[in-house]
C-alpha cells in the first residue's frame, strides 16, 4: 500500500511542477507550491495525481488547482479537444453556444470556453447571465449551433464545478461522438497544445431573443385554460437559475398567484441557506415547506442550480405530502395522455423513461395504447431516443432523479417546462376538488401500487472508488439469492449485451429482478462519489399494502447498511 502511494507522490510531483512551469498566475503558483510543501501528500495527490476525466458527457469535479480539479486550465484543455474535435468532423463555418449557472468561477469558466473557440475560429454564443440548461439545449437548436456547453454541476455540492457538452440536436453527446471527444482531450498533454489567441469579434452575448422564443414554445405546451386559477404556488430557485425564467413560464400558462421563497432568490455560488442545493433532499426544501405551511399555498416548486430537475410539496389536508421523481413522472405522463388529441399529431407517439424509473408509467402507457420506452439512466439517453425515433412522437417522459421533458423542442430534462406543467395539474384537478396527491391515489387504484426508494452510500477519494468497484463486483459475480426475501428469477448486467433493443452501449449497472416483479438496481453514480441503490416494488393499493412494501425495502436497507457502510 505505501509503495503504491509512493508511486501516486511521484507522478503528481512531477505533473505538479510541470504547471508551475508553463508561468501561471503567482496566486496559483504558490498553491501548487503549498501542495508539495511536506504535510500535504494526500492533498497533492488528489489534485494531480491524473487528469479530471472527461466523461461522456463532460466534466464535474472539485473546484481548485490542479489536473484531476476543475478550473480554468482544465476547462481550456476540454475545450480545445472539443474544438479539435468539431474541426475534424464539420466542414465549414461551427459554432457553439454557452450558458452557465450560479456556481464559484461559472461565469469566468464560461467566457474561458468562449474565447477558446473563438481562438479556434468557432464561432460562439454566450449569456450575459446566468441561464438554465434547459434553455441552453434550447438555444442549440435554435441558433442551428454544432455544439453547446454548460458550466454546471448541478445539483452537487457547493465545492463542485462542471462542464456539460451538447451535440447540435440539443441533446448530451452520446455515441460516437462521446468517445471521439474524449480521445480528441486525451490527446492534449501541454498548455502548449492550446490556442488561447481569443478573437473577440467571434463571440456574441445573447439574451432576450432566445428568452421570450423559449417561454412562448413552453406557453404552446398548456392544455388548460389557468386564466382564472386560484392556485397559490411557492417557488424556491435555490439561489440558483431558475429565478430566470420559471416566474416567466409559470404567468405564460396564466398563473398569477405566485410567491417566491425571498432568501433563496439571488443567485449565490455558496448556497447558504442549505447544505445541499439539491431538490431530492427534504433540507433543501425546508425553508419553502415553512413558507408553504405559513401562507397555507397549494404548493411547493423547488429547482436546482441549473434548473434541469425540480422537487415538489403540497399542502393538503393540514398536511405536507412529498412528491418523488417517479410519482411526478407518472402524473406528467398520465395528464399528457389523458389529452393526447391523436389528430393533431401524424405518428405514433410514445413516452419513455429510464430502467430505474417507476414501471406504474409502463402500465399507463399500456392502457392508453402507446408505447413506453426505458433507456439507460441518464437524460442523454432518453435525448438519443427521441433523436433516433424520428418516424415516432416523444409525448412525454422522466427520471425518478427529479428530471422530467414535455414534447421535444428541448432535448434535456426541463425543469421550467415541469414546473409550469405541474402547476397546470394541479389546477387542473384543485378544479376538480381534487389534490395531486387525490390523481395519484386514482392512478394508484387503475394500475396499481408502485413503491420505489433510493438508497445512497459515499464514498470518496480513491479508496472510496476501490470500494464502490468491489461492491458492484460482488454482485455481478455473487449476487443474492433473494431480495425481499423472494427468489430473485434474473440477473441482468448491462456490462453486456441485453435483451432491451433500444440499448445498445454496455453501462456499469446490475439489476436484480424476483419472482413478484420486485427489483434493485445499483450502479455507481456518475456525477458524485456515491453508489445508488434503486428499490421497486408493486401491489394491490392498500394502507396494508403500502406500510408492507415499506417495510421490505426498510429491512432490505438495513441489510445493505451493514455490510457495507
């Protein structure tokens, strides 16, 4: 163990002095130099000891100096290698369009990626404030751009920073275009390798133009007159972007009786009035629950950072319900089917979600007589779909990650569309002296009880790694012979070849399906250093039935929790 860390010391030492050597900024200078200062080996080995991997999908990491961080250096390297890339395979005039949210250095990274194209002769359009990702999958196909980039980490914690890449559908890149650009950055060993000649006449700021074109496309999606709503809705941006443009969306489908959470308004890189700016988490939601609760509201909105996926609260009976990604998901899908009008669409339509997203949309994709398509996780996936299926109409679809889309001018998960076509629902069925919460009992009752859960561990650093590689090895090679105490029927590792045909690329996921239809799912997570456990079980819809599954999934945690936490 010590040889090898050793090893790790040698190789970022050099890789560390390597910077200092190409002249960067005294401030970043003397902290490569306090990294190799004694004391500091773990530090310095965490920062240097590879380089941040480009995914494929792009980049996330800790902000900070260094090769394996996220900063203005590794920015520029991807970049580049983007840039090599779009070169290569497009002849004649490229471009490419930058959004970025309201994260330390996004801004700086965002007008660093501009000036790389621009020095690369790419043509590049950039916001002159912050913007939601959404509207940045938007404006690719809006302005025809090759490509499009966000400076985002999402939902992640404060310490993070990352680099979403866009292929010129508006969807992530996806194969063969992910592994290309990987080779293309991979190729870049030396600053030297990168052009930062900016021009400043290729760069162009765009705002209000693509703005009021992406509400009026959102305003097309309404199916409901909420003229005369007496909705009472609370949204929280989480000081992030979706101050932007959810208001404009929400009063676009004729809400008026909107209030926002004040101290969650401005846009503020450190989050300070929560641990984590990440809607799936009941803290994150607090301070918007205690404002739903003192002025009695119907409702809850809470985005992410990036505005790409949003949590949900109702006040109800005296009470505040909790929706999940897969309940939501299902109430998107069902209100969309419940007013598909066949004639106004010429092709089949179809939803779709990801294989740990609740199978209730299945079944009511099933009765309503369309197809339901599940992808792998991943919204990029659910994008390629729609990309592929050209001789078929994407209706609607989601991930129980709180990510959900509505029709297809947008190819990525769309919180601003979601949060004004869940309010629509909600009126919708306030019209009808019904809660959502009153759909989903119905829906519950029609197709059945679904009960699902997500159970995370984390574990970080490299032997953190090691540790989520060995638990996924464990149950490829001995998986258990019952889950929820039922005989588990199939083993399916999407590390090889499936039976799904609308998968088509291996991914590190293994999924244990019983003999009820009961299932987990695990995979590393692709965005933290965490390892995500999926739960999924149905029945008869019944308070017995319910605290019963609840129970199962509980026990089965509990079993988790102790050999591996």
């Amino acid at each position: 163990m010590q040889s090898r860390i050793n090893e790790l010391i040698k190789i970022s030492r050099i890789e560390a002095e390597k910077w200092i050597s190409y002249g960067l900024k005294k401030k970043e200078e003397k902290e490569i130099k306090d990294l190799l200062s004694e004391g500091n080996e773990i530090n310095l080995i965490e920062s240097f000891h590879k380089k941040l991997e480009f995914g494929t999908g792009g980049m996330r990491g800790l902000i900070g100096i260094g090769s394996n961080r996220i900063n203005s250096y590794t920015i520029s390297l991807a970049t580049q290698g983007l840039c090599n890339y779009l070169n290569k395979v497009i002849d004649g005039n490229k471009s490419a369009v930058i959004a970025y949210d309201s994260r330390r250095f996004s801004k700086e990274f965002g007008n660093q990626t501009a000036k790389i194209f621009s020095a690369n002769n790419i043509k590049s359009y950039i916001f002159s404030d912050l913007r939601p990702t959404p509207e940045l999958s938007f404006a690719v196909r809006e302005l025809n751009c090759s490509c499009g980039i966000v400076i985002t980490a999402s939902h992640n914690p404060k310490e993070y920073n990352g680099y979403k890449v866009y292929w010129n559908d508006g969807g992530q890149i996806t194969a063969p275009h992910d592994k290309n650009i990987i080779s293309e950055v991979e190729k870049i060993t030396d600053f030297n390798q990168i052009n930062f000649n900016f021009n400043s006449k290729l760069i162009e700021e765009i705002d209000t133009k693509i703005d009021k074109k992406y509400i009026n496309k959102i305003q097309s999606l309404s199916v409901y007159d909420n003229s005369r709503s007496k909705l009472k809705i609370i949204f929280s941006s989480l000081h992030g972007t979706g101050i932007t443009q959810i208001p404009n969306a929400l009063k676009a489908f004729g809400f008026k009786n909107i209030s926002s959470v004040k101290s969650q308004e401005s846009p503020d890189p450190e989050f300070s009035t929560v641990n984590s700016p990440n809607p799936e988490d009941l803290d994150a939601l607090y301070l918007g629950i205690k404002k739903l609760k003192k002025e009695k509201a119907d409702i809850l909105l809470a985005t992410d950072p990036d505005s790409d996926r949003v949590g949900v609260a109702l006040y109800d009976n005296e009470k505040i319900k909790i929706l999940n990604g897969n309940q939501l998901a299902s109430l998107i899908v069902y209100y969309s089917l419940i007013n598909l009008d066949s004639n106004k669409i010429s092709k089949p339509p179809y939803v779709a979600k990801t294989i740990v997203t609740t199978r209730l949309i299945d079944e009511i994709a099933r009765n309503f007589g369309v197809k339901s398509y599940s992808t792998l996780t991943g919204f990029k996936y659910i994008a390629e779909l729609i990309k592929n299926k050209n001789a078929e109409k994407f209706i609607a679809g989601g991930e129980e990650s709180y990510g959900y889309l509505i029709n297809d001018f947008v190819r990525d998960k769309d919180a601003i569309i979601s949060c004004a076509y869940i309010c629509e629902i909600a009126n919708w069925a306030k019209d009808n002296s019904k809660s959502l919460n009153d759909i989903l009992e119905e829906i519950y009752d029609t197709y059945g009880l679904f009960k699902e859960k997500l159970y995370t561990i984390k574990m970080e650093g490299i032997s953190g790694s090691n540790r989520i590689n060995d638990i996924m090895e464990k149950y490829r090679s001995t998986p258990p012979l019952k889950i929820f105490g039922d005989k588990v029927k199939e083993v399916i590792d999407y590390n090889k070849r499936v039976k799904n045909p609308i998968i088509n690329v291996k991914s590190n996921v293994i999924q244990l399906v019983s003999e009820k239809n009961y299932s987990i799912t695990l995979r590393p997570s692709g965005t933290e250093p965490k390892i995500k456990f999926y739960f999924s079980l149905s029945g008869n819809n019944s308070e017995e039935n319910k605290s019963k599954l609840s129970n199962l999934i509980d026990k089965e945690i509990l079993s988790i929790k102790n050999n591996y936490e």
